[in-house]
C-alpha cells in the first residue's frame, strides 16, 4: 500500500462516525445505458444524498470528529455550494454554531438553502465577489478567532468521510467492479475513493473525469506538481477549481489510473437526456461521469462500471444556458452576422432562399444601419440535423447574405448567450 493512500480502517470508523446522518445511497443499474454502452452500468446516486450530495459525509467526519476530540462549539467553512449545505446541516444536527463565508455574487436561492439546512446554528457572511476572496476572509476570520476551518476538500477527515462512498458501492455491488468513474475538482472525493479502492479492489480502475474548462488534475499530472490554472470556465461549479488539494493530488498521483476530459457542451446534453428520459436531476458536476461515458464506451464494453452521480442541486433558472449549450454542442445551434441588402424582399428572400425547410430562426435582431445600400442582424439558427449547416453556409453566401459566423468568435459570441 502506497503511505499517501488514507488507510482504510480510517475510511470504515468515519463510516459508522457518520451513519446516524448520512444515507447509504443506492447503487442502480441502468439498463438504458447498460444495453447502449453493452456493459453493465451503475449509478451511485449521491443526489439522493441529504442535502443533496456527497459532501456532508465529509463536513460531518470531519466536525463530529472536531466536536468529540475537541469540544470544538463553532466552526468556519468557505462555500457557495454545496460544501456549504453539508456544514449547515451538520451544524444544525450537532447543535453547533457555523460561520460560513458566501461570496456576495452567490444566487439568493443557494443563501437560503443553505439558511435552510443550518436554521438557527449558522451565521452566513456574504464577503467577496469571488469564491477565492471569500475563501481567504474566511481563513483569516477562523485564525483571528481561534475556530476551526473545515476546508471543502484538502483534509483527510474530509477525504475519509467521502471515502464512505466507495464502501458502500463494494458493499452493494455483487461482482467485481471493473471500472470507477468519478467527478474531480478540488479533490476530496475521488482522493476518498481510491484510498478505498487501491486497498480492497485491485481489479478496478478508477477514471477521474474533469471539465474541459477547468483541468487541473490533468494539468498537474502532465506537469508532475500540483499546479493552478490561470483560468478556468466556471460553469460546471461543482468541479471547477484553479488548483485542487495538495493531499488530494498526492493521492490521485498514485492511484488515478486515467483522466477523461469532457466538454461543457457535452455535459450539458448528458444533464438533460438525464432530465428527460429518466427524470434524473443532477447538476452540472453530477452529469460529469456520466457524460464520459461515451468517450470510454471501446475500453468498458463487457465490463461493469459505476458512475459517481455527486449532486443534484441543479438552479432551474440555469436551464435555458444548458440547453443553449447542449445545442451548440450537438451542432444544431449556430449564430451570424447576416448582410442584407437595403430593399424590399431581402427578408421574404433570405427565409424562402436560404433557410432549409427545418432551419428555424430563434434568434434576430438588427444592427445600427451603416450604409444606405446594406444593413446587418444577428440571426441565430436551429437546424433539425448538424449535417444540415455546411448547406445553410454555402447558401447563404451564394446569395451574398454571408456576414461572419459567430460560435467561433468568443468575443462577441459572449453578449448573445
């Protein structure tokens, strides 16, 4: 056993540490995916979770462990999610106080969730207009104040309570688990997972997923330190970080067997097959192993693979970006600059002429006119098939309506999603 591992006698006390809270999820198999993957595929259903994911078998390990060793009665956490609601409940369940630091951008909605979980045993402080700001008010408060900082991911006791997940997969699954998919951000999971896994299920292979936008493992293991991201896409919050825990990543650099990098786009349309086909709703980190299905689908036929589904506080008003990213994805969505001549017919012309007979605008909107011979509209389009656009393209500029095609161009694409 590699010493950076968290030993898994750890792992089995935070597991009875943590039971008289946290639920044993179940582990299902989905014959959907099963049939079209040609493997047997689980889900461990960790929106099922109170609060709603994984992390409050971690915040819990950790504060219980706090409370019982220590007689710790208050505690400091960093959080606009779901780290966040994990400390509250636990608070509330130990009749604690939790002090936890919001950045002042956080959605109203995530502030009440979290007011709801804690009730009256936590004080939420909004400070900071980035996580990251808020993150370091809430280190200096907790070291100004004598109170312990439950870090979201870098802490063993938090790395044992999510290892608990993987017991209970072992536990549930009757066979021998070929393959492990697992959503990565700052770490805490996956770290929990592996310290299970590399000493009680040697045949399986654990295959850390991470966001296209935010790929801080894999840049880590490609540089062999842990390193921070100068940027990152934020969209997949629940797994985008710059830098992931420094333990976690020791662990991860010994027991990840691969790492599979998934487009946000392609995220976005494995939330809502979820949504729709299986009334399943997960976040946007939730749907992150799940969407990298397809992108092992040639090592994993025959096999049988568990997917981590980490959370399913999805915000509803969310729900259009994700199926305008989901279409862009598919190919099916594309926005331009179209040119058209300052007379009469131009518009009945560009919509008999140009557009396919299942091409829909779904945008259009006129720019300021620069001329008096042409004018200029954003128009975007929804095509019934992506193999309908090189048609469209060569269309409309045969027809001289062609103006610049905008899903490449990030700049200006931004002002219209």
């Amino acid at each position: 056993m590699v010493k950076t591992f968290v030993h898994i006698d750890e792992i089995k006390d935070a597991d009875h540490r943590i039971r008289d809270l946290v639920k044993h999820t179940p582990l299902i198999r989905m014959p959907n995916f099963s049939e079209k993957y040609e493997a047997e595929i689980f889900f461990k259903r960790e929106d099922l979770q109170r609060v709603r994911s994984y992390k409050i078998r971690g915040a819990f390990n950790k504060i219980r462990s706090l409370v019982e060793d220590r007689h710790v009665d208050t505690v400091v956490c960093s959080s606009a999610g779901n780290h966040a609601q994990g400390v509250a409940q636990v608070c509330n369940f130990l009749s604690i106080k939790g002090i936890i630091f919001m950045p002042v951008t956080t959605p109203q909605q995530k502030v009440q969730q979290v007011q709801m979980f804690g009730r009256d045993h936590i004080e939420i402080k909004l400070i900071g207009d980035t996580y990251d700001a808020s993150y370091q008010v809430a280190r200096d408060y907790s070291e100004e104040n004598g109170f312990e900082f439950v870090h979201p991911f870098d802490d063993q006791k938090i790395i044992e309570g999510q290892g608990t997940v993987a017991l209970e997969i072992l536990k549930d699954c009757k066979e021998p688990l070929d393959y492990l998919l697992v959503p990565v951000g700052g770490g805490g999971l996956i770290s929990g997972l592996i310290s299970v896994i590399k000493q009680t299920s040697l045949e399986t292979k654990i295959i850390a997923v991470e966001p296209e936008g935010a790929p801080s493992l894999k840049t880590s293991l490609t540089k062999g330190v842990n390193t921070t991201l100068n940027e990152i896409e934020k969209f997949v919050d629940g797994a985008a970080v710059k830098r992931m825990g420094d333990l976690p990543f020791s662990i991860c650099k010994e027991g990840v067997d691969e790492v599979v990098i998934v487009p946000e786009g392609k995220i976005c349309s494995t939330l809502l097959q979820l949504y729709n086909e299986k009334a399943i709703v997960v976040e946007p980190a939730g749907a992150l192993s799940v969407a990298a299905l397809d992108l092992v689908k040639d090592k994993i036929k025959g096999k049988r693979v568990a997917c981590i589904i980490s959370g399913g506080n999805n915000d509803i008003s969310r729900m259009e970006e994700i199926k305008e990213r989901s279409l862009l994805y598919e190919g099916v969505k594309h926005y331009f600059i179209v040119i058209f001549p300052q007379r009469a017919g131009a518009l009945k012309e560009f919509v008999v002429n140009v557009l396919g007979e299942t091409d829909d605008i779904t945008y259009f909107e006129y720019t300021k006119k620069n001329s008096r011979a042409r004018s200029s509209a954003v128009v975007g389009i929804e095509l019934k098939n992506r193999e309908d656009f090189d048609p469209l393209l060569s269309r409309m500029k045969e027809r001289g309506f062609y103006g610049e095609y905008l899903n490449d161009s990030p700049q200006l694409f931004q002002y219209i999603i």
